[in-house]
C-alpha cells in the first residue's frame, strides 16, 4: 500500500531537477580531465606574478601608478636604459648621444631596424611627436611631464637623428623615463589625449619586449613575448599580471604555484617562505627611504607663512633633541623585522654612486639623555607632572600623522609616540587615509608626518621637491614639493647638480645636498626598507636582477628580470592552474552529488518514520 | 514590580543558553573591567613589548606574541575594553535614536509619525556597512569616529519595534484614560509608555550589541578605526598588514577573531533568551 | 603616488573644496545623470560601476539563492523538528555563523581551504574570479566554478543563518493552525505537509523579512570581495574607501542604496503572488 | 461475522506538560456499525476533541494513546504509517470546526479537495477536477468556487467545501467536529441537512460532535454523552434525552433550552460549578462533587457503563445491577 502515495502530485519531480542539475553539473566539470589539456602542439610558457597594484589607465601619457608605469617599460622602448650591474645609462632606441659645448643641445643617434608590432618601422619621429605632444597638449604632459618642462624644442632631422634643445643645462638627458608611442596610431587620439586610456583594442601597437595582448581591470594584464624584439625574444611566452586586492592571497597563490613570482612582501610573509618547497627568496635592496618630516612652517614660493605648524620645530635643537630621541635600529629591528637599513643620507644604499653617511661624530638617535638636555637647553623645561612646557609656559604637544595604507606607519607611530612621552613631549597621532594627510600636509597644518619616496637611478625628482620652488605659489595650494623646506644652500647646490654632465661631480654635489638636508633635520630618513621577494624556482630557472648583487627583480627600473627570465623544469601552460581548477571542480561534484545521495536514501529511510 | 522582577529571572533561568550567554558575558565584562590588573603599561608598549614579535605559544606567552612582540593573551585581553566599550556605546546611540524615534511616532500620528517612519525605513533598507563606512572616511578617524558612525546607522529597527510596540500601549486602556483626563503628550511617553517599553528596549539592547561589536571588527579591518588603539578589530586588522595570515600565525589572528565571535554570541544568546521571557509567545522559538 | 600629488589630483577633480560645497556640486550633476569621475581612476564612475557590476551579481546572486535556499530549508526542518537535536544543533550552528566577522571567517577559509592546513589540501584559489589563460568551454567552467567557492561560502556561510531564523520563526507561527492539521487527515506525508501546505504560508512573512535584510547582503560582499579579490563593485568600495575616492564612494553609495530599494520594490510587487489575501486585500 | 465499521475499545489518552501526565481520555469504548450516525456530545474540554483526532491517530506529538481503535477490523493505533495514510481520507474523512482556519488560506479550495483525490486514487487530472466540480456541486456551490480562495468565501461556503473535501474520496466514514459551531443558526440547519442528505444517501458512517443537543437529536441514531474524558451514558438519540439516565445528561439537557445564550453554551445550567481539572480528578466517580444525587459510595467506586434499558448503558451508581457489588 506504500505504492499509493506515490501518486501525489508533484513528489516525483521535486527530486528530479535536483538529479538534474547534479548530473549537468557533474557532466561540466568532469569532462575537462579528457579535455584538460587541448592542443599537445608546443605549450605556452608562462610566467605569472602577483600583484596588488591598480591600473589608473594604460595609456602611457596619463598612468601614474607603480603598476602601468611598470607595464609601459615592457611594451614601449624608452630612449636609453639603465644597466642591470649598476644602474648606469645605457642604449635602448637612442644608440649614442652627446650634449653640445654649450649643454643646451643634445643630439640622440636612433637605432634602425626596430619595428612596432604591427610592423610598422620606429623612427626618430615618433620619439619628436610624443616628446612635442607632452610638450605642448597639458593632458599629455600628465604623467611625465616633468621630463620635458625644460625642454625648447625636438625634432628628428631624418628617421635616425633626433634633436633636443634645452632652456637650462639638464643632467638628466639619460634618464627620461617617458614611454614613447607610435605615432601612427595616436595621431586619431590627440583629441582625446586626456581620457582615452589605450584598453580599447587588443593587442595593443608597441615595440617593447612584449606586446600587451588582454587586459581585465582589477583581474590580470596579460603580455605576450615580442618576438620581433632587437635585443632579443623573452625567454617565456607568456607575462601575466595577476591583481590580488590583498597581500596574503598572493603569498598563498605563490605557494600552491597559482602565480610564480610575489613581491613586496611583509618580513612575516618573508620567513614564513623560507624553506618552503621550490622557493626562492630574494632580500634586496630598498628603492625607498622613509622619512619622518618635520615641518619647518610652511610658506609660499615668496615666503608668506601659512598653515599652523608648531613654532618651536623652527628652533634646531628641538628638532635635534627629537631626532635623539627616536631609536632608528629599533625601528628597522621591529617594524622591518630586520630587513632594513639604519636611515642615513637621502639617497638609498642601493643607488651606491650617491649614497652619502653622516661623520661619526654627526650621528644622531638612541639617546634619550641627551634628548631632554638639548630640550632643557631650548628652554621646554619638564613639569612636575613629566609633561614639558614651551618656553611660553604652553604645553608642548606635537601633531603626529601617518597614512592607514602604508603598514609601517601605525607601528611607527606607536614607537615615535613613546619615544617623544619618554622626553616629555605629548605626541597626538593620527594614522588616518591619504587624502587627509594630504590635505593637512598642503595646508600646512601638522607638526610631524611619515614620508616616504620611491628614488630614480637619477635622484633629481626626489631632491628637486626639497627645494624653495617646489613650495606653493599662494597659501594651500597644491604644491610639487613635500614638506615646506627652503634652505638657500641646498638650492645653490641643486642648480649646480642639474648643469653639472660630468657623473662624478655631479654625485659629489648631491652628497654635499644629502649632507645639508641632514643637518637641517627637516627631512630626517629613517630607515631604507629592504626589498622581500620571492618566485617559484620551478618554474622561473633564472632571471637578472638590477642592480647587482643585492638588487631587486620586480619594479627594476629596466625590463631585465622578465625579459631575461628563463623557464624552469615545471614552466608549461598554466598547467598547474588548470589541474588544480579540476580537481577542485571535481570535488565541488562529488560534494554535491554526495550530498544529493545522502538526501535520497534518507527520503527512502524516513518515508516510514512517524511524521 | 519585584515579583514581577522575580518571576521574570525565574523564566530567564529556564532558557538554557542565555544562561550560559550571560554567564560568559559576565566572565567577559569582568576581564574586561579587570585587565589593568593583569596587563600593565608596560605590558602594551611597543617600545617596551616584553618578547620578540610574532612568536609561537610557550610557557611564557601562553598565547604567543603579535607584531610588536606584546603577549598576545595580554592584547586579547585589553582589546575587549574598547571592543566591548565601542559595542556598549554605539548601542546606547542607537538604541537611544531608535526609541525615540519609535516612541515618537507611536504617540504622535499623522505626518510626524508618517515623516519619521518614512526617514525609518529609508535608512532600515541601506546597506549598514556601506553606510557606517561612508560616515567613517568622511569624518575624523578615530574612535569617537567609529561610535558615532555605528551609532547612527543601527537605529531603525529598534526605532520599529518600539514604535509598534507603543501603538499597542497606548491603545491600553488606562492610557487611554490618563490621555482622557487630560495628561499632556510628554507625561503619557514618560509616565506611561516609557517604563512598559524598557524591557523591550533591554532585550533590544542586548542583541543590538553583537551587530556593534562586529561592525567595530569589521570597520577596524577596513582601516576606518584608531590603527593606535588595541581592540579585536585593530589587532586584526594588524595582523593582516604584517601579513601574519600568510605567515600562518594562526596564534595571532584566532584569539581576536574568536573573542569577537564569543562575545557577539553571547550577547546575542542573552538578547534571545530576555526577548523569549518578556514575550512568551516566542517561547519554543529559542 | 605621495601625498602632495594626491592633493594636486584631487584639486583637478575640485575634490579640495568644503564637502558641503562638493555635495551641492554633486547633487547638480547627480540632476543631469552624472555620477563624475573617479578620481583614482579617471574614469567616469558610472562606467566603473557598469564594469564591476557582472561579478558581482554573478558571486552575490550565486551566494544569496544558495543561503535562500540553504537558510529556508533548514528553517523549515527546524522549526518542524523544534526542540529536538537536529533544531538546537541547527539553531546554535546557525546563531555562532552569524557572530563571525566575515572578513574574518574569509581569511581563516583561506588558510584552511586555499592554502591547506596539515592533511587538508589547498584544493581552492585563493582568489580572484578567473585565472588568466585558462581556454575550452569546460576548463573554463571549472575555473570559474573553482574560483567562486571560498567567497560563496564564506558569503552563504554568513548569511544563511538569517534566512533560517525568519523561516523558523515564521513557520512556527504557523505550526499550530488547523489547515494543516486537515492535510495531516488527508494522508500526506508529513514532509508534503510541511512543503505544500505549511512553507507556502509561511513564505510571505519571510520573504517580506528576507527583502528587508538585503543591506547585509551588500555588507558582505563588500568584504567577501575585498578579502578574496573578487574584482566587483564590494573590491571597487573597498579601493574606493582607502583613498578615499569620494566621487566614487558616492557614486557607489547611490547604487547600492538604489538597488537595495529597487529589490524592495520587486519584493512588493512579489508578496500578491506569495500570498492571495494580500493581492484582494 | 464481518467486523464493525469502527469499534473503540478502552481507548486512552494522555497528553505530556510540562507539570507531567494529563489523562484527556480514560477509557472509551465505543462501536459503530457501517452506515450508522452516531452523536458525541458533552461541554468543552470532556475530550471530544481529542477523541475525534485520535481516530485517524492525529494527536500532536507529546500525547500517547493506548487501547484499540478498530476500523474494519484493524488498529489505528498500531498500524504502519504507509498504510494509515492510505486509510486517512480514502476510507475515513474529518470534517474540523471552525472552517475558517481548517483551509490552507494560499490555495485554492478546488486544488485542496483534489489533492486527497490524486493522492488516494489512480485518475486523470481531468477526470479528478471532474469530480470536484461534481463535489462542489453536490453541496450546493457553484462550480467556479474552486477557483476561490478562501478568504473570498463565507463561513458557511467554506463549510460547504469542507464537506465536499471530506466527501471526496468515497469515504466509509466521516468524522464531523462541531461543524456547525461558528456558523449562524439559519445556515447551521442548512449545513446540517445537507450532511445527513449525504451520509445517508451513500450509506458512510459518521461521527458528529457536537455540544449542541438538538443538532445530535435532529441527525444521529444514537449519542454517547462524554464527561471527563469518559462516556458516562450512551443509547439511541431521542431516547437519551427523553429520558437521561444518568445525571450529568440530566443537567445537560436542563441547561439546554437556552438557545443562542453564548455565556451558557455547553455548560448545564443546574450545575454549581466548573468539570474537574482532569490533572486532579476526585476519587471514585469524576461527576461527584457535582452530582445532586450522589452517595457516599460515589468516593470510592467510578462506576463502568451498566445496562440502562433497551440499547442503552451508563455510568451512574444508581443503575448499578444487583449482581455487582
């Protein structure tokens, strides 16, 4: 008699569906282990690297980001490179070049035979009309404008030859960073120039080592090898860019082998790599200093002050007393884990030709003792209740900020904080997003602020923001410089570096720079963070690093790493992501399928049970 | 009103995990209120942090260390001051807005009642987060910061519930009769309606608290909190920029993770258990 | 990019004016159809929007009709079941889930699932919604199922525990009416009578509830995306909000708040079909 | 001999509180031939309800039944859940009270009376929605009221489907719980005419309860009269209450002129006080305290139903035959 209830309307075809869907579900991701790996012909081999980086566009006129920025060196040739040893300028489309008597002209020779992807010749031509489009278009003059604000006139006399005349003198002729671009194909965008950002059509036209071929906003850049290359074929196939939005899914990735190369990583993540499988890890050298700024008050370009910066940060033995206080091993030691350098000149260690040190007797820090007497002999006497006084009998609190994103900074500001309490001085800080500290810092409103910049094999941008000039032309406006500071010594310096062509002078004119930022104590660098990365040994064989021995491999300021990278014993077609994606397909099915049997036979079992 | 008090601590007996809930409030509120006697300053210092950073449970850190090397048992401990401060106030904010709002409403009809229910809902559909974020990036960071966005974000549904419930008290019949005898709109809301409303209002209390807490976690993670002051939130959200997930520092991201867990359980246990004894018709629904 | 270039771009975009002043702006432009332009990515914010739309709908939708569904079963058995073992496990399963931090529970699926803790192997990505270079319609499949995974657990983890609470109580409201005592009478199997006569009645107040609690939904799939690069419109809040990109926190603020109510609005429109006394009366 | 349509012996049951065991029925014995009415009647709360329920063993979880509930020669009580849901409906029918509530308020009534027929019987949709119009019919409802939901309907529609569900599957017996109890009195006569016009014309057996006197009166054969969970008189309608034998259906029918009183309604007006709360029930006979002719024998002896007259028996020490001591 079981039978009859059977008959009920719509009991039969509850379950069915589900089967359904089951079996069409277990038909999709069963069928990939035949077809898994299609077309044995020559697999592609490809090198994937984490990042976390944003694109803000790929056009190589308006990206400013670390990431497209990093692109654009792999796809557009840039007129000269830096060498992989040391840094040092060599031939990229430019094959030679002299500056006349007078410095004002520089005459580039362009190499031939080099040929955009879509095979069209590069000529000299290109160079002049990208060059004279950021010259004279303002949207054009974006993202590297600044190379050329100088700059007369270009031409290119004949396909090989190309012309610069200059205002002023400029040392930096060998170091324009600008991605030049196909005539050709950006002639229609000119109209454009200022939001057309170059993701319409793939691949995209370029002469780099690789072609840019697919692009997935916050999901993967993908770059094919250029065959065509003049200094040679990359060694893989295939470059990938894979976006993560956070830091430990790339360490992740790289160790189940999703993505072959990680960098920037945090010291945890560092050791947490070492001795796993098939890693190798990399600790370089920094690019980076960071710095704590104290604010000198800040004015305008024709000395009107603005802002309220704290007075007593004029007077130099405060500033001092400040820096005495704060223990930077300790900060390299704790914040970095270790992997760090003790902050000293400007310039990082890794850019040897300029690194400058401080004499002995000069250096600063861990001395809390003398930090309070230098404050006693300001006159910010301790009160009874350990809190100093200004010399007007006002507290003495200083406004401390930093920026949420930038890791390092909350901890430093733990640190900073209790040093500063240590001597009596009351820190109030502020770890808070990017646009408030900018906007207080453009203000002028804070007393000490965490900073922290990327520097050029040629350090000109990073020494021409410390300078009168780059302060704001009226009271909180926005200004190309970083924290107020005007001292006419390092501005007769800098001009003199800038017109200085011979290397060795000029470098000794930016130490004499260094050593003047660091007796003004505005700008005081506080450790130069070590470069962690790390990539899959397996699947990268070798690649070079810039510069050597203790450089870096990604963010390089040539192509060198992914361009020279060779593929290891386990280097084929995303064969590693496309095993895995099946076999968790795989078990995603027998889950499903598991759990529908199980619902099944417990109907059976249950259809007798009381109800 | 004691026998009433009585009866009702009877009932809340009988509900097996709000007991448990609040006894492992009361364990909570009391290391919280107690850790100055365990944790020192010294204890929480960056400069002073008594081990090496990010070290594994041993006799000494029972519970390892974090990134500064402060005793993670230490840090877990003193984060339940601000979390569960940050949860407390928030919740007194908006259930504080909320019941007024309601009671409002309730009492007067017409287009106040119609303007504030409209302003309810608009803000009961809003996505929370989204929201407190905004309110967050947009203001001050800090702590205050944070009450405040949580505080005028998580209003509307008690503001609801005390309104639907106010309907029905004054339609009472000794409401009816005070309003009768000529009692003014604010002696009927205080004298009347009020004081039948606070048990409500309690059990809505408690179970508004969970949701605070975890929106202090949640908006710490999204870096919108004080990164200088230990809570759950910021010890995670400190975790996760050192890269300690990564590093399998399993020590430093459960503690925090697991506290917040804990208390929003309990809280919520408690919330359920009181809303079942003020309201028997719930009953079984525990 | 430093501070001082942030600000000279955010004074491009006027963004450096007082916010009451930007609102105005805003709101001005908001009247012609214009949502601005991302500052942080110079792109209209619309199209931005427009751009991340798919992924999410496509791990918010899987995740939300799963946590339904989950949610709603159980519900129903719970309540059915009341007081027994399967009810209190089920309750306090679904109670403990819904105190979890999501970001928290996402990193901790991660390390479990993604990377592998002891014997359990890293089967799943640890992120993303695709992998580059994957080709043929059932490599992809399998890819994009194997990505979608740990968010959507994550996701229907923390928000099944909603949907069984509201169907629970919402079917024990029903429990004791005497229509289903008659279908009981009829002969049908107790779980016919729970699925044909008691969930339908039932649903109305649920799904009236479930509609109203979307604004957690969006919640969690800010943080579901942020925690596993899921590249949707939760990942482009979250990049917004680190800035912040104002124009595009707005912008997107609007859409969330728009398509929240929008759903409230279908929810309206829904109920008559739920429930016939509601489409007379 | 071929076995009675229903016979009920010593049935009891229990419902589990939280303050323990509560006895709703404490022995029922009770039979009823094929195409027999047979009456219940008695104030609320005697366990007429519970009896009703437990006939197709629909009791809520937490009550336990013991005894025997015989249809046809099988027990409810023990038989397995397959075969019971094949007897539900097919063979015996409920009608509830209050049809307000005993309609799923989502669905159609038409697809509510065709679905115990497509569960219990091998038809065609087509020929099954046939039937119901025919059903709907033959209780005076148009045949586009299956399409009505049932809150577009009137009390006494509803109860009109009711019959119709009940009636659906051919049944032997059906099972009427007040089905009268919330109507007015016009349609009440309506209704009941129309389940005695039924009943009768295709011979099924029914149990109609109901604390209305002159509803059993007018339909039944015979009535049991319940107190406390016992039946405490039973015989042929007309005669018991012409002549009650015992007291309580005495007092029963002296309360009952009272028509239309709600305040008096199933509670027998000569009685100075409530029925005893069945979880402290007096020793000896459960109407005592009540009884106006009780004797001090009545502490110690709960007296089992004895002969009282041609067909009838009760439960009263007064009729206690001489042969027993």
């Amino acid at each position: 008699m079981e039978g009859t209830g059977h008959i009920a309307e719509g009991r039969p075809t509850s379950r069915l569906p589900a089967l359904a869907i089951a079996l069409l579900l277990a038909a999709f991701l069963l069928a990939p282990a035949p077809f898994g790996k299609p077309a044995a012909a020559a697999p592609k081999k490809v090198l994937t690297v984490a990042t976390n980086g944003s694109v803000d566009s790929l056009s190589p006129f308006l990206a400013q980001r670390v990431l497209p920025t990093e692109v654009h060196r792999l796809v557009y040739d840039f007129l000269t490179n830096y060498d992989p040893k040391d840094d040092h300028a060599v031939p990229a489309m430019a094959t030679s070049w002299s500056p006349s008597p007078d410095k004002l002209t520089w005459t580039y020779a362009i190499r031939s035979g080099m040929k955009w992807s879509d095979g069209v010749p590069v000529t000299a031509r290109d160079i002049a009309w990208t060059y004279n489009l950021m010259m004279t278009n303002k949207d054009a003059a974006t993202a590297n404008g600044n190379f050329v604000a100088n700059f007369k006139s270009v031409t290119a006399p004949d396909d090989s030859t190309l012309v610069v005349v200059l205002g002023k003198p400029q040392a930096t002729m060998l170091a324009l960073d600008i991605p030049v671009a196909p005539q050709h194909v950006w002639e229609s965008h000119v109209s454009d120039i200022g939001t057309f950002s170059n993701d319409a059509t793939f691949p995209i036209v370029g002469d780099g080592p690789f072609i840019l071929s697919a692009y997935r906003k916050d999901q993967y850049i993908q770059l094919d090898a250029n065959p065509g290359y003049w200094r040679g074929r990359p060694k893989f196939d295939q470059l990938i860019f894979k976006h993560y939005a956070n830091q430990d899914a790339e360490v992740q990735a790289l160790k189940k082998g999703e993505v072959d190369f990680a960098g920037d990583l945090t010291p945890a993540q560092f050791n947490s790599l070492k001795g796993a499988a098939n890693i190798t890890l990399n600790n370089g050298d920094g690019k980076r200093f960071y710095a704590l700024a104290i604010n000198p008050g800040a004015t305008t370009t024709n000395g009107k002050p603005f802002g309220d910066g704290n007075p007593a940060l004029k007077d130099p033995l405060v500033r001092q007393a400040i820096m005495e206080a704060i223990d930077k091993p300790a900060l390299v030691n704790k914040t970095l884990g270790g992997f760090g350098v003790v902050g000293q000149g400007y310039i990082p260690p890794i850019f040897s030709t300029y690194t400058w040190s401080p004499p002995a007797t000069e250096t600063v820090g861990s001395d809390p003792a003398k930090a309070s007497q230098l404050l006693d002999q300001a006159g910010y006497r301790k009160g009874p209740d350990g809190r100093r006084t200004t010399p007007d009998g006002k507290p003495f609190t200083l406004r401390l900020y930093g920026e949420t994103q930038r890791a390092e900074d909350a901890q430093n500001a733990t640190f900073v904080k209790e040093w500063l309490d240590a001597i009596g001085i009351n820190v109030s800080a502020s770890i808070v997003d990017q646009a408030t500290v900018g906007d207080n810092e453009t203000a002028g409103n804070y007393d000490l602020a965490f900073d922290s910049w990327l520097v050029n094999p040629d350090p000109d941008f990073v020494l021409s923001i410390q300078t009168c000039g780059a302060r704001p032309a009226t009271a909180g406006g926005s200004f190309p410089g970083d924290n107020f500071v005007c001292d006419s010594t390092y501005d007769q310096l800098y001009a003199a570096q800038i017109s200085e062509y011979d290397a060795a002078a000029r470098a000794g004119l930016i130490k004499r720079m260094e050593a003047q930022l660091f007796t003004d104590r505005y700008v005081n660098v506080l450790y130069y963070p070590n470069t962690l990365e790390a990539y899959r040994n397996d699947v990268i064989g070798s690649m070079q690093m810039q510069p050597q021995p203790n450089g870096i491999y990604d963010g390089q300021d040539g192509y060198w790493s992914w361009w020279s990278a060779t593929p290891g014993a386990a280097a084929s077609s995303s064969s590693h992501v496309g095993a895995w994606a099946v076999v968790a397909g795989v078990a995603v099915v027998a889950v499903v399928l598991a759990a529908v049997v199980l619902l099944v036979v417990r109907r059976r079992s249950t259809a007798q049970e009381r109800e | 009103m004691s026998g009433s008090l009585a009866r009702s601590l009877r009932e809340y007996r009988n509900h097996r995990a709000g007991v448990v809930g609040l006894a492992a409030l009361l364990l909570f509120v009391a290391l919280a209120v107690g850790a100055p006697l365990f944790v020192t300053a010294r204890d929480l210092s960056a400069v002073y942090a008594p081990g090496a950073p990010r070290q594994p449970p041993s006799s000494h850190f029972l519970l390892g260390t974090d990134a500064y090397g402060r005793s993670m048992l230490a840090v877990t401990l003193w984060g339940a001051r601000i979390s569960l401060a940050v949860g407390l106030l928030a919740t007194m904010m908006s259930v504080g807005i909320g019941s007024l709002t309601g009671i409002v409403a309730g009492h007067f009809r017409g287009w106040v009642s119609t303007l504030l229910m409209r302003v309810t809902d608009w803000f009961l559909v809003l996505p929370t987060l989204v929201l407190a974020a905004a309110l967050a990036s947009v203001m001050h960071r800090g702590i205050v910061t944070v009450i405040i966005a949580i505080g005028l974000t998580a209003w509307p549904g008690t503001a609801r519930l005390v309104r639907a419930q106010t309907l029905t008290l004054e339609a009472r019949p000794y409401v009816e009769r005070a309003k009768a005898l000529g009692a003014g709109d604010w002696h009927v809301m205080r004298r009347h309606v009020l004081p039948n409303l606070t048990p409500l209002i309690l059990a809505q209390t408690t179970l508004s608290v969970s949701a605070a807490i975890l929106m202090e976690a949640t908006l710490a993670f999204l870096g919108l909190s004080d990164p200088t002051k230990v809570s759950w939130g910021t010890t995670l959200q400190l975790a996760q920029q050192v890269g300690a997930v990564s590093a399998g520092d399993w020590w430093i991201l459960l503690p925090p993770g697991l506290a917040i867990v804990a208390v929003a359980l309990a809280f919520t246990l408690c919330g359920r258990a009181l809303e079942a004894t003020l309201n028997p018709r719930l009953e079984g629904k525990g | 990019m430093s501070a001082a270039q942030l600000a000279e771009l955010r004074h491009t975009f006027a963004l450096d004016k007082p916010v009451v002043v930007q609102f105005g702006d805003y709101l001005l432009r908001l009247a012609h159809g214009d949502l601005g332009v991302s500052f942080q990515y110079r792109t209209p914010v619309l199209r931005l929007i427009l751009e991340h739309l798919g992924a999410t709908v496509y791990l918010v939708g899987t995740a939300t009709l799963l946590a339904a569904a989950l949610g709603l079963w159980l519900g129903a058995r719970t309540a059915w079941r009341r007081g027994g073992a399967a009810d209190r496990a089920n309750t306090a399963i679904a109670l403990t889930l819904w105190s979890v931090p999501t970001f928290w529970l996402g990193l901790i699926l991660i390390v479990v699932f993604a990377v592998g803790v002891g014997p359990i192997p890293g089967l799943f990505p640890t992120g993303g919604i695709s992998a580059p270079g994957v080709t043929g319609i059932f490599p992809v499949v399998a890819d994009r199922l194997a990505h979608l995974v740990l968010p959507c657990l994550t996701l229907v983890a923390v928000l099944y525990a909603q949907y069984l609470l509201i169907m629970r109580s919402s079917l024990l409201d029903e429990m004791g009416e005497d229509y289903l005592t008659t279908a009981r009478a009829k002969g049908l199997r107790d779980t016919e009578v729970l699925r044909r006569h008691a969930v339908p009645n039932a649903l109305l107040p649920t799904v009236t509830l479930v509609f109203l609690q979307l604004g957690t939904v969006v919640s969690g799939a800010v943080l579901v995306e942020a925690v596993f690069s899921w590249p949707g419109l939760g990942s482009l809040f979250y990049q917004a909000l680190t800035v912040p990109d104002l124009p595009l926190l707005q912008g997107l603020f609007l859409f969330f708040s728009a398509s929240v109510i929008v759903m409230n609005l279908l929810a309206e429109l829904l109920c008559p079909l739920l429930d016939p006394r509601v489409r007379t009366g | 001999m071929t076995p009675a349509l229903l016979e009920i012996a010593d049935l009891r049951v229990t419902y589990r509180s939280a303050s323990g065991e509560v006895p709703a029925l404490r022995g029922i014995d009770l039979t009823i031939e094929a195409g027999q009415k047979v009456g219940i009647a008695g104030e609320s709360g005697c366990g007429k309800s519970t009896l009703a329920l437990s006939l197709l063993r629909l009791l809520p979880r937490g009550a336990r039944a013991t005894g025997r509930i015989c249809f046809e020669g099988e027990d409810i009580l023990t038989m397995g859940w397959g075969r019971l849901r094949a007897v539900r409906w097919s063979e015996a029918s409920i009608v509830f009270q209050g049809a307000m509530h005993s309609l799923n308020p989502v669905r159609q009534v038409g697809s509510q009376v065709l679905e115990p027929i497509l569960l219990h019987e091998e038809v065609e949709q087509a020929e099954a929605r046939a039937r119901v119009s025919r059903l709907f019919e033959d209780v005076g409802l148009a045949a586009s009221t299956a399409h009505a939901y049932p809150h577009q309907l009137s009390g006494g529609q509803r109860q009109r489907v009711m019959i119709a569900m009940a009636l659906a599957c051919s049944p032997r017996l059906v099972v009427a719980d007040e089905p009268t109890s919330a109507l007015d009195v016009m349609v009440q006569a309506q209704i009941l005419r129309l389940v005695d016009r039924l009943v009768t014309g295709q011979g099924i057996g029914l149990v109609l309860i109901s604390h209305d006197l002159s509803v059993l009166t007018s339909t039944c054969d015979r009535v049991a009269v319940m107190y406390a969970g016992r039946i405490v008189e039973e015989g042929p309608a007309a005669e018991v209450f012409a002549a009650p034998r015992h007291p309580y259906t005495a007092a029963l029918v002296a309360a009952y002129p009272r028509i239309g009183d709600e305040t008096a309604r199933g509670k027998p007006g000569g009685l100075a006080g409530d029925p005893p709360d069945p979880q402290r029930l007096p020793a000896g006979c459960s109407f005592r305290p009540l009884c106006p002719v009780a004797v001090a024998e009545c502490e110690r002896l709960d007296p089992p139903l004895w002969p009282a007259g041609a067909g009838r028996q009760a439960a009263c020490i007064h009729l206690r035959p001489s042969d027993v001591r």
